[in-house]
C-alpha cells in the first residue's frame, strides 16, 4: 500500500460501495473537528472530537505532531525513541456538508508501537437518506494498514463501555474490557476479514 496517499477503504451509503479516504489531519483540519462538539453537544463522538482536537493542539505546542507519512517516518529516524502524535480524519467528497465522518487520535510510542487513544464516528451520518456503514471497521482498517507500513507490531488502545461491543465484533476478541490489544497475528486477522467481507458486500449488492 503507498502511504503517500491517502489510505482508501470504503462504505455502504445510498445502496453502493463508496469510497472514503483517510489520511493525517492539518491543523486546519483539526479545527473543523473541533466543530463537532458544537454540532453534536452531549454525544460521546462530540467530546472525543474536542479531546482529540485539545491533545493535537498540546502536541503541536511540543513539536510532537506530524502531518503526513513522511513526516511521521522522519521524525521515527531522527529519534528511534520518541514520541509523536497525529489526527487521522476519514473524509468523502460525496457526503457534501458532512465531509468529514469519522477520527482517529493515535500516537507512536516510544518503543514503535501504535496507540489508538481515541476513535470516533460523527453521529447521525446517512446518505441519500440511509446510514452510512462500516465507517468505524473502515478506519480501523487503515490504522492496521499504517501501522504495518511502519513495520509496527502492536496497536494498543482504551475501549469504553460504549465502544466496547464494536472492538469485540472487529478484533473478534470477547470480553473486551478498558484495555484492547492487536498484535501482528490479529492485524493481519483485521486486513484479511475486512477484504473479504468488503468483496462479498460488493457482490451481494452488485443484485
């Protein structure tokens, strides 16, 4: 996979596959996403977007962030050791005023590991008067993808009571409890699952 693009996976919205980039916000982005809380007041989604865009903005103020692959992948050469933060933003040009539909808050950790802090799907998302699908699986996908373009071994991560149930049907993983973990076996499970499924979604609504 080139990672200096965008990582593409896709969605069920209007009855079709659609497709739905993800890739490293810029602070501007950023500031969209801070947006959310004031458009979705109350709703977990709306005060993990405020939290993910406060934590970016810390970082940045440490010259901890990064913006892109190749940013990310400099930074890991200049210190093996340290600590950077990044913003992934799933975003479809199609889905017109709710561009951007869902967020991963991730860090790389000083011994190259993958920290998931924070996963979020904007709430109510629907396209042509139907939900959009398979958005959260989706991003999960490409954070697999990234993380084994940097040759990354684990992805960790904090589940809540309400994400629960959705780490335990994607990583096929029961209980899943305040802590998940994916090593190497279960993110090749995540990439092999998610390819088949999206081929067989494909055919079944090619009917």
């Amino acid at each position: 996979m080139n990672l200096m693009k965008p990582i593409i996976f896709q969605v069920e919205a209007g009855g079709q596959i659609r497709p739905v980039e993800l890739a490293f916000a810029t602070e501007a982005g950023v500031k969209r996403i801070r947006r959310w809380q004031r458009t979705r007041p109350g709703t977990d989604a709306g005060e993990f977007a405020a939290l993910a865009a406060k934590r970016w903005l810390y970082y940045s103020r440490q010259r901890a962030t990064v913006a892109t692959f190749d940013e990310l992948r400099a930074a890991i050469g200049r210190s093996e050791r340290g600590e950077f933060a990044f913003l992934m933003v799933a975003s479809a040009g199609w889905a017109k005023r709710q561009r951007f539909l869902a967020l991963a808050f991730c860090r790389r950790s000083w011994c190259h590991h993958l920290i998931l802090d924070l996963l979020a799907v904007r709430p109510g998302l629907s396209f042509a008067n139907q939900p959009i699908r398979r958005t959260g699986t989706g991003v999960l996908f490409g954070l697999v993808s990234l993380a084994s373009a940097l040759g990354m071994e684990l992805i960790w991560g904090e589940a809540t009571a309400d994400s629960a149930p959705f780490y335990e049907r994607v990583l096929q993983i029961r209980p899943v409890k305040d802590l998940f973990i994916i090593d190497g076996g279960a993110m090749r499970g995540i990439h092999d699952r998610y390819i088949t499924n999206q081929n067989s979604q494909k055919s079944q609504l090619a009917y």
